[in-house]
C-alpha cells in the first residue's frame, strides 16, 4: 500500500527513501524543526536522512501493526511538507508500551497552514476507524505551545503531566474512540510547529 489515506490538501503515503531524502533531510537539517525532537539535533546529511527512512519502513515491517510513519505530501505541488506518524510510546528505556501516540513534523515553510490538524484528524480516524484502537494519545512538551494548540484542535483532552514516556517530562493528551470519537471540523485553522516526538 503506497498511499495510506488522503485529505483536502494532503497525500498520507509510504516513504520512499532514495526519492524522499532530500526533501526530508530539508526537513530536519532545519534546527528550528528538530528542536523539541529527541536531543535537538538537526540531521547531519542526506544519506543519515536516507537511512533514517529505510530504518522507519524497516521497523513498520517488523512491527505489522499498520503504525509507522508517513509523508504529508501537498498535493498542489507534490511537496513532502512533513511526518505524520501513529505509534507505540517508548517507555523510559526506550522500550515500547502498549499505548499509542499520534505525532507531527513540519518543515518550517509549511506552519501555520494547518497541515498538522488536517494530518492528525485523518490518522486518528486511521487510528480508531481502521486499527480499533481504543484510545490514541499525544506527548508535547509543556514549552511547545504550537502543538498544545494542535491537540486541542483534534479535540484531544489533557490528561496532565507525565514522565513514562521518553524519560522526560511531557503533557499527556488522550482521544478516545469507540463512538466517542468524531471528526473535527478543521476548515480555517491555522496551526504551527512540531510535536515533541522522535522520528
């Protein structure tokens, strides 16, 4: 399966890492992008870029669960324009739990266009619609103000602080399927920045 779902403006598609890597490395080279993900660290060249995205399809392989990470492809000009993703949460050791997170990256350029609302509404209902996931969550740092706003626009409840993801301190967000949930109206909103999750 190449595309995994589209919306109004966006393509929801497999990596393809010797065509993605340099538009992705764009991406993450960018340090005001990488700043909330995982040590902060931009990424040095294209072919560490290239081969983060072989190891992503690589781990969504081994996993054969439907999660992973994906392009947000604008379809006017055919423009990755960042990552949706839809995992497991590491715990503190890095080891993977059994609760799931919804996450976004966008490359500078494109915040404050609402990508990431328009990409986290339709991987929820992945989520919930396709996965049967009963309850999906978020992670943001308290300082990430762009994607707080983003969790809110998805219709996400904060359900406080927590430390049992990642090994450092996040605000928690939770959607809840199973009939609660419903798809949110994203017409007009603007939104900005990246969710503090690894790639």
């Amino acid at each position: 399966m190449t595309h995994l779902f589209e919306t109004e403006r966006l393509i929801i598609r497999n990596w393809i890492p010797e065509h993605d890597a340099e538009q992705t490395f764009e991406i993450y080279s960018d340090p005001k992008v990488t700043y909330f993900l995982g040590n902060g660290s931009p990424v040095a060249t294209i072919e560490s870029q290239r081969q983060r995205l072989i190891d992503n399809l690589e781990r969504s392989r081994r996993r054969n669960n439907g999660t992973g990470s994906w392009a947000m492809v604008e379809k006017a000009t055919n423009t990755i324009v960042g990552t949706i993703l839809l995992k497991q949460l590491p715990d503190k050791d890095g080891l993977p739990t059994q609760d799931y997170e919804v996450g976004w990256h966008l490359r500078h350029a494109s915040w404050g266009q609402g990508y990431a609302t328009e990409a986290g509404v339709g991987m929820l209902n992945y989520g919930f619609n396709v996965l049967k996931l009963p309850i999906i969550y978020a992670v943001v740092r308290p300082e990430n103000h762009a994607s707080i706003r983003v969790t809110q626009r998805l219709g996400m409840k904060l359900i406080g602080h927590t430390k049992q993801y990642y090994g450092i301190d996040l605000l928690l967000f939770e959607s809840v399927g199973n009939g609660e949930w419903k798809d949110v109206e994203t017409r007009g909103h603007k939104d900005t920045g990246t969710q503090r999750n690894d790639q």
